[in-house]
C-alpha cells in the first residue's frame, strides 16, 4: 500500500519562511510532487523531485531523500496569499497519490 | 500550454439524476486521464485512471457501475454519475498526461444532489 503523512495545519508570519514535511511508504516510487490548492479551487503545480537534493523555483524550494522516504516544500518570504493548502503527492508509474495536505495559514 | 478544461464547474441537481462531466485537455493529447473525487477539508482520492480507447481501472471500492468512465479520444474523457445520491456529492477533479509528463489538473466539478 502506499501513505503519505504531513501536518494537518501550519500557521506563519507573513515574510517568514515555513517548511512542510511528508514521509512516505510506497511500492513504487518515481519521484515527489508537490501541489498547492486554494479553497475551491483545484490543485495546482509547484514541483517535482526524482532524484535526492534541492530544486528551487523562486520563493519555493523542494527537497528529496529517497533513502529517508522523505520530502519537505519550503516556502520563503511568505506572503497572505500562500494561505492554501499544501499536498505532497508520490508520483508512481502510472498515477498520483496525494498526502493529507497541509492548510498554511500566512497570519500578519 | 497544458490546459485541462473541466465541465461544469457546478452541478445541482436532484437525487436519482445522472450527471456528466467533461475533461478536455485543450493542447496536447492526454494519452493518461485521471479522476479524483474530494470531499470537504480531505486530500484528493483518486477513482480511476482512463488510457484512451480502453477501459478504465478503478480504485478499490470505487463502484464502476455507478462512475462510468469514457475515454474515447485523446483530448476528452468524461465522468457520469449515474443514479446519484446526496452521498456523491463531492468536488470532483480530472487531470490529464501525455506520456512522460506531468498531470495537469481541470478546475474541478462541484457535484451537489439534493
């Protein structure tokens, strides 16, 4: 079976820096994508890991350890409008599962 | 590029009523089409996953009867809810792949059955 596990909620300051982590169990495992969903709205592409280390896309960065089973999303320079929720998601052969997400809320 | 539009956006109707809903990917062929279903404050589970000019492969516990699920070309599937019930009211969303590229998501369905 698969797992992903993240926290449920996350609250930061606005121009703080915020990491989400997941841990994942997986039967097949091609890489580690992360989404962002507002309420309502339907999920959106932040980025991709396959390979261990760091990619950075302007204020967002991802990270991967395939050996620990584990990612984290980090955000920088917070700003309100990252209030959403944040869902790491193991991408297999074939498919996408989702974590439980995790709902940022960027406080003043 | 990679535009996945879904429709309806939003669907109210009365319980016993089959409701259809459309994923078209608008640049690029979807030779992979996913189907997710989200309930309030929950993550994204996915129902099945359509390849084009084949059947669909449902999830465990995910009823092929009543979400049937075409996908007869290689821009379109779509999702019916037969025979729906207060308790398939949900947000549903597809996404939609080519080979060896990322999942792009539609901007989702809400289903309401009174």
């Amino acid at each position: 079976g698969q797992s992903l596990e993240q926290p449920s909620e996350v609250t930061a300051v606005e121009g703080a820096i915020v990491q989400i982590n997941c841990t994942y169990q997986t039967s097949g495992f091609y890489g580690l994508s992360w989404y962002q969903q507002h309420d309502g709205g339907a999920p959106t592409f932040l980025s991709y890991n396959a390979l261990d280390g760091l990619e950075e896309t302007g204020r967002f960065s991802s990270f991967l350890s395939r050996s620990d089973s584990y990612g984290y999303l980090l955000l920088q320079e917070l700003q309100m409008k990252d209030s959403a929720s944040y869902f790491c998601a193991v991408t297999g052969a074939n498919n996408l599962f989702f974590g439980t997400g995790t709902r940022l809320t960027v406080i003043p | 590029g990679a535009v996945v539009s879904q429709h309806p956006s939003w669907v109210i109707c009365k319980s016993g009523t089959s409701v259809k809903i459309e994923c078209r990917s608008l640049d690029f062929q979807a030779t992979t089409m996913f189907w997710y279903r989200q309930f309030p404050k929950q993550s994204l589970m996915l129902m099945a996953t359509s390849n084009e000019g084949s059947k669909a492969t449902y999830e465990q516990g995910v009823e092929k009867d009543k979400f049937l699920i075409n996908h007869a070309s290689l821009t379109l599937s779509t999702l019916t809810v037969t025979s729906a019930h207060p308790e398939d009211s949900s947000f549903y969303i597809c996404s939609a792949r080519d080979k060896g590229e990322p999942q792009h998501f539609g901007d989702g369905t809400r289903l309401s059955i009174l």
